[in-house]
C-alpha cells in the first residue's frame, strides 16, 4: 500500500531543493532591499565626502659611464675617475627611495607644513594657495623634529584668533611673533580678503615621518627592456605637490651623483698638487747637482767608438727609469695611506700600471662613498655602517699588500736591470770614471722632469672633469599628473557599498538558517517522507481564523483537510468493508497538534456522511476535551473510566456530538489515572476497539506522544494506520530519525506523516498548492483585490 502512495506521491526527491533554498532568502526580500539601500547611501556619502587621490608619474633615465663622461678628456685603458660601474639599477631605486634622499625633498619643499581651509563637511589641503602663512624663527633643525596643530581664524584683514584643539590662546595680528613651546613663529597674510576666509589649520609634522609617508605612497620600477629607464609615481590629494615631489626628487638624486664624483675629482686634484711640489723641490736639487759636477769635472762627450756598449747601458737605463718612475708613484700612494686616515678618499689613474693597485684603489674609494652616503641618514652604529666599513678595512689592507708586491716585483726587476746595467759599464771600463758619475745625476734630472710632466697633465684633466662633472641621470618626462583620481573609484565603491548591502543580511540570514534545527516545511522532512509516507501539510491559523472546520468551510485549513482525506483514501486499502479503519493519530513529543489533527480530520471524515469515532487516548496529558466540551458536558465519562472500571460499557462513555451540523461520536479520556501504562495494558482497550469497529466507517485514536510515553506504543498493534505529526517551526531536526527507527522495529503499523502549522507566508513555492489564494477553486468565492482586502482589515481594525 506504502509504495503505491510512494508512486502516487511523487519520485524521490533529492535531499537538496535549490528552489527553496532561493525562497528562504527572498522571503526577507525587504531586508535585503534595505541593506542594499543603505549601503549604496554609505558608499555615495563616501565618494560625496572623500578626498580623491591623484597619481604623478615622471620617468627617469640612468646613464652609463660613456653617457656621463661627455668631455671625453679623461678616456683611457685605466678608465675615468668618476665611472660608476658598480651602481645597477637596483641601486639607483634603493637610493631614489632612501629615507636621506625623500627627507632632503620634503625639507627642500617644506612639505612638513600643510595648510587645510575648513569646509561645510571636508577639510581639504591647500597648496601654494593658502590664505596666510607660518614663518619660523626658530632654527630648522628644531622646527624639523617639532609638531604643531594649529588653528587660525581671520577676524579682520590684521587680526587673528589663535585655537590649539579647543584651546584659544588668544588673539595677534599677522605678523607678531608667537612662541608656543620652543617654536617661535609668525602668522603673514597671502590674501588681500582674508578676513573673508575660512578657519585654517596649519599642521607642521616632522620630517622624517612626512618622509616616511612619502615612501610609503611612492613607487619605482624599471621601464622598457634597456633597463636603464625609471619609472617614478606617487599619489597625493594634491596633484601639484605630487608633481613638485618628483620634480625635486630626481633634482636630488642628480646632485648627489655629481657631487659624490666631483668629491672623488677634489681629491685626487690635490694629491696631484703635494705630489707636485715634492717633485718641484727634487727637481731643482738634481738640477744643481749636475751643474756643480760639470763645472768641478770638466765634463766632456762619450767616444763614438764605445757606442755599443753604451746602446746596451741605454736600453738598461731606460727600463731601469720606467721601474723607478713606477716605484716612485707606488712608494707615493704608500706614503698616502700611510699619512691618511682610514676614511680618506685615495687618488685613481695617477699612472700606476699595477692592475691589482689600480683596481683595489677604484674598490676601495667606492666603499668609502657608499659609507658617506649611509652615514647622512644613519650612525656608525648601523649594522649596513659595519658591514662597509668591513669591506673597507679588507679592501685596504687588500691594497697595501698588492702595493707591497708591486713594490717587491719593481724591486726584483730593477736588480735585474742593475745587472745588465753593471755589465755594460764593465765592458765600458775605458770611459772615465766620471762618466758614470754624470749619468746617475742626468739619469735622476730626466725621472724628475718625466714624472713632473706627468703630473702636470693629470692635473689639468682633474681640473677640467671638476668643472664639466656631468649628471649621473637624465629626465625623460617631468612629473605629470593623471586627470582621473585613483580613489575613491566612484563606480567601483558603489558596486562594493551594494554587494556588502547584500551580502549582510544573506550572512545573517545563512547563520540564522544553519543554527536552526526547526523543521519548517516538507523539504525539511526529506530524510523521513523517503522512508515513510508524507499524507499533507496543516496551514497555520492566524488569530483572526477558526481551529476547527465546518461545514461547506472553503478556508485553508478546511481543504487543508481535504487534502489529507484525499490522501488518506490512497493509503488505506480496504479488505473488509463492514469493520472501520482503525487510525491512531500520534506525535514524538506533546505540542505539535496530534489532538488538533484528529479532532478536525474526524470532522472531514464525518462530512462525507461517514460514521467516525473519535477516541482520546491521551489520557496523561488530555486535550480533546478543549474542542468538545461545550457539547458533551463536564460529567460525561471517559476513557479511564472504562479501563479501570469494568462496571462502564462503551455505550457510557460513548458522547454523539453535532457540532454545526457535523456528527462525530466521542470518547474523550476521562480522569488522569495514576497508572495510565497498565490501564492500557490490559484487554479493555482492545474490546472497547473490536466491539465498535462494525459500528463505525473509521476509529480515529488521539494517542500519547512515542517518545515522552509508552503509552502509544503498547496499543499501537492495534491500529491499521498511524499518522505521524510534526509541526513546523517546532518539531527538532533529530527528531526525525525517532519514527523512522519505530517503522524499522515494526513498533508503528502503517505510519504516514503530517506536517503541521506550516506557515506559507514564509515559503512562496507553497503557493503551488494554492494555499495562499484562499482555495475558491470556482466555487463562487468572491475574489477581491489586494487593496479592497488592504481596505476591509483597516475598517475592521478601525472598528
């Protein structure tokens, strides 16, 4: 009988319904449409009353070592004194966004004071154009470090108030001096009208945290494959103090990088002068030498006939000038190193031909810049200091043992010269002795005259490479502004303002859903109605509806009822059709209407002229008695009685009642016995069931709840059918599984389910069963609109 119902009833129904998940959402629909409301409010507020931030944006070239030495004077296999070889584009980005750097820009704009005009609803920033202006006395240094909020309000074009927070210090004219704290400063007028103004707030922040922030809101990154383009944007709510911090940021960055090269120049200029005039002193001490010898020795010419001999000496003593040429340039840079401190910078490309000396010159001296550059924005104590002034400490004394090899190598070369040297004036014995005498003292004049010239050529390309230092960098376009703001995005904070409208209250709404453990409608009975038969839904009745149907009664709960006894005809399969069908009416715990079904499906029953008799089971807790005791009287007896008394018949017990026109017979309980379960227990209940099944069409049995009691179950085989009640908005979740376990076990004979008190204002899929249209159905029901409904409660109400 189950599986034709199951076949009638419908397929198997997936455990999830899209379509009623959509509904438990779009019932709130006025939420929904509020939140959205109010948060497209927030969001137009946000893009009324936001200030816009703009992007500057400049591009930067770098340029590489033939770009910057545009003289071309000091070219050579050494290399330029000012080549950078060691600066990469990583570098350059670093130093572009050092703090030292942005905190020259911001001292260099005076950026660490803002001006901000007080409007109806935002204050925003002036720049360059602000109605009066602070000059500080105090020294920079101070006023750099300092913080100030200020408010002045212009009472006339002379006059002032002076507000710091809430507190008025007082009224000056423009142009007093003022000291608040250890800031002496005074107010000028820019404006001609500035009586006419708006309050203005002058905020003076320090440096360094203005700085900060400006790194913050700054980007760099290379641009194009050459990788030597840079990139630079910067948002502000002021385009042109973005354009101006570019501006003077790259300005900056130029003038750092020709004045660590012009520094390295200065340095190697002034070696070369000291080197000079040691070389000037020797040079005229030779000199006199050469002179005395001459007059005291009758000096004469070297014979033609030993000018073999003397080629050989020549060749010899010209190697033996080079070596001492370069002994005396490396023994120079020695001395220097010795005499400087550590941190002093050491001349380059003074002709020293050692690439090891050259090299580690060139290292050194670009450490010794670095550190400068970190020693601006930091201490010695910085771990970046330490690790440099490491490297410098290797490099140099790297340096000193390639000089001292160098040294050895000139040395070792220089004897063997000697010796070829000695052998060609042993084979020249015959010249006089004083030959040798006036060759050592020509040999010192022409080393001295050589590096004297040397050193004077170096000077002059020093000198000219200070005066035409080229830019380390080239500005491709100054900085610009885009006409479009960054944010707020107007159309973007709107979407946004909508979609968090929505999405609270569906969060809501879900949590609220996921927390609840209710049953709600038929979807929620799925685990259940897929074991065991689902006969209808019971629609809520409102307070101003009746809970028990009458005759020719069109109201929902009626066809309600209907409905189920439709049903009802499905499930029961009739073998003998002189005895009534026995139908116990049940529930898991008390409250979910199994009296306020048996009671009203009687009453259909009975409508269709069937013999019903309605019996009160629940004689622990009984209710039957609240829709039958207007017609039965107060001292009829009950179930309990005939129970415990075997004296009763049923014919004593048995109330005919015809409300309305609807004739039910009634057995309600009785008085609450002591001990319910063994009155039950015992053969009275099943007489009193077998003597009056050939009386009536159908025995309905309003039983105990299964799960509170035993009551129900220790008569339940005595029943044909069971309908199993839940209601809605109340039955548990878990609950569910307790009749489907009493099916298994047998325990409830042909079980069917009821869903009570749906309420189907919640739920508009429930319209399908036509529910929410007053079921006419086209028996001349009175169809009225929306607003003559509308219209009759407000009468009613004013009534």
């Amino acid at each position: 009988m189950e599986e034709i119902f199951d076949y009638n009833e419908q397929k198997e129904e997936s455990s999830f319904d899209l379509k009623a998940e959509i509904y438990k959402y779009l019932t709130h629909w006025k939420w929904l449409l509020f939140s959205c409301l109010l948060g497209l409010t927030i969001a137009y507020l946000y893009n009324r009353y936001t200030l816009p931030k703009y992007r500057s944006e400049s591009t930067l070239m770098i340029l590489s070592e033939s770009e910057e030495n545009v003289s071309g004077v000091l070219d050579g296999a050494s290399g330029s004194l000012l080549k950078l070889e060691d600066n990469s584009l990583e570098n350059q980005i670093v130093n572009l966004k050092s703090k030292r750097l942005v905190k020259k820009v911001i001292d260099d704009l005076d950026f660490n004071i803002s001006y901000f005009v007080e409007g109806n609803v935002i204050t925003p920033e002036v720049y360059k154009n602000s109605p009066v202006k602070i000059n500080f006395r105090t020294a920079d240094s101070i006023v750099n470090a300092s913080y100030l909020n200020v408010l002045i309000s212009a009472k006339s074009n002379t006059q002032f108030d002076l507000s710091i927070g809430e507190k008025q210090l007082g009224s000056y004219g423009f142009g007093d001096n003022i000291e608040i704290e250890n800031l002496k400063f005074s107010i000028e007028s820019n404006s001609a009208q500035v009586k006419n103004s708006n309050p203005v707030h002058i905020v003076v922040r320090p440096v360094a945290d203005v700085a900060q922030e400006y790194i913050l809101n700054s980007m760099i990154y290379p641009k194009g494959k050459g990788m030597d383009i840079l990139t630079l944007q910067t948002t502000n709510n002021v385009s042109d103090k973005g354009e101006d911090f570019l501006n003077n940021l790259m300005y900056q960055f130029n003038f750092d990088g020709v004045k660590d090269k012009r520094q390295v120049a200065a340095k190697t200029t002034e070696f070369i002068q000291n080197r000079l005039e040691n070389i000037t002193v020797d040079l005229d001490s030779v000199e006199t030498n050469l002179a005395d010898f001459k007059k005291n020795n009758q000096f004469m010419d070297v014979n033609a006939g030993a000018g073999q001999f003397m080629d050989q000496r020549l060749s010899a003593e010209q190697e033996l000038f080079n070596i001492e040429t370069q002994l005396s340039i490396i023994n120079s840079i020695k001395e220097d190193i010795q005499a400087e401190s550590e941190y002093e910078i050491l001349p380059e490309n003074v002709g020293v031909e050692s690439s090891n000396v050259s090299n580690a010159i060139t290292n050194y001296n670009q450490l010794l810049l670095e550190r400068q550059s970190l020693l601006s924005s930091s201490t010695t104590a910085n771990p970046v200091v330490k690790d440099i002034e490491n490297q410098i400490s290797s490099v140099r004394k790297s340096l000193q043992q390639n000089i001292e090899t160098a040294i050895r190598n000139l040395n070792i070369e220089k004897a063997g010269l000697s010796q070829r040297e000695n052998l060609a004036t042993s084979k020249f014995s015959t010249f006089p002795g004083m030959e040798k005498g006036i060759r050592n003292i020509e040999r010192q004049q022409q080393i001295k005259e050589q590096l004297y010239l040397f050193l004077l050529q170096r000077r002059e390309e020093a000198a000219i490479a200070f005066a035409v230092t080229s830019p380390v960098a080239k500005v491709i376009d100054s900085a610009y502004t885009y006409p479009s703001p960054i944010s707020p995005q107007p159309w973007l904070i709107l979407l946004g303002g909508f979609i968090i409208g929505l999405i609270i209250p569906i969060l809501i709404i879900f949590v609220k859903n996921f927390l609840d453990t209710k049953v709600h409608h038929k979807v929620d009975l799925n685990p259940l109605i897929k074991e065991v038969p689902f006969m209808g839904e019971v629609p809520r009745i409102g307070p101003d509806q009746s809970d028990v149907i009458q005759l020719n009664d069109r109201s929902p709960l009626a066809e309600s009822f209907r409905i189920l006894r439709t049903n009802l005809a499905y499930l029961i399969q009739k073998k003998d059709k002189g005895v009534a069908d026995i139908i116990f009416v049940t529930s898991t715990v008390k409250g979910e209407g199994k009296t306020f079904v048996s009671y009203n499906l009687a009453r259909t029953l009975a409508t269709t002229n069937k013999r019903v008799l309605l019996i009160g089971a629940d004689i622990r807790n009984p209710k039957l008695h609240r829709y039958t005791s207007a017609t039965i009287g107060a001292r009829e007896k009950g179930l309990s009685d005939y129970l415990y008394d075997y004296e009763v018949t049923k014919e004593d017990i048995i109330s005919k009642t015809n409300d309305e026109g609807i004739a039910v017979n009634v057995i309600l309980s009785g008085p609450i016995p002591p001990n319910p379960a063994e009155l039950l227990m015992n053969d009275r209940m099943e007489n009193l069931i077998e003597t009056c099944k050939p009386e009536y069409d159908y025995i309905i049995v309003d039983t105990a709840p299964t799960m509170i009691v035993t009551d129900t179950l220790l008569i339940s085989q005595q029943a044909d059918y069971t309908l199993y009640v839940t209601r809605a908005d109340y039955t548990e979740k878990n609950l569910l599984q307790f009749p489907k376990d009493l099916k298994k076990q047998g325990k409830l004979k042909g079980l069917a389910v009821i869903l009570n008190d749906v309420d189907y204002s919640k739920f508009s899929y429930g319209a399908q069963y036509g529910y929410s249209y007053g079921y006419g159905y086209g028996y001349g029901a009175d169809e009225e609109s929306r607003l003559q409904r509308l219209k009759k409660r407000l009468f009613t109400k004013s009534k």
